[in-house]
C-alpha cells in the first residue's frame, strides 16, 4: 500500500461507521466501474480499428465533408 493510500484511510477511520461505510461502498463502486471500463476498451479494440480504417477510407475515396463546429 502506498504511503498516500495509508493516509488516506488513517484518515477515514477517523470518520464515523456510517461515514466509513458510505465511503467503502463509494470505494468499491468506483473500482467496479473503473474495471467494467477496462473491460469494455480492451473488448472493443478490434472493432475500433475497424470504423478507424473504413472513416478514413471514405475519407480517402472522397466520401466526407468538413465538419462546421459552428452549426453543431
């Protein structure tokens, strides 16, 4: 555990229980979401590869207009 982690919950287990349990439960949501995230891209790589090669082979065939950021 690194040194800011372990200041962290010195910290926290100055909270009260419920506050410690609130923040836990944050925490571990927050972890889940990140690895649901992880697992999505990793997933997805080939497929993102795929709509970058055929975008800029429409590009390169002439099949794309500018974008106008001004109208969006």
């Amino acid at each position: 555990m690194t040194n800011l982690l372990q200041q962290a919950m010195a910290e926290a287990a100055k909270l009260s229980d419920d506050a410690q349990d609130e923040l836990a439960r944050w925490i571990l949501a927050t972890l889940e979401s990140d690895q649901q995230w992880n697992q999505a891209f990793e997933h997805s790589q080939d497929l993102l590869e795929q709509l970058a090669s055929e975008a800029l082979a429409e590009f390169h065939a002439g099949e794309t207009e500018p974008l106008d950021a001004d109208s969006l």
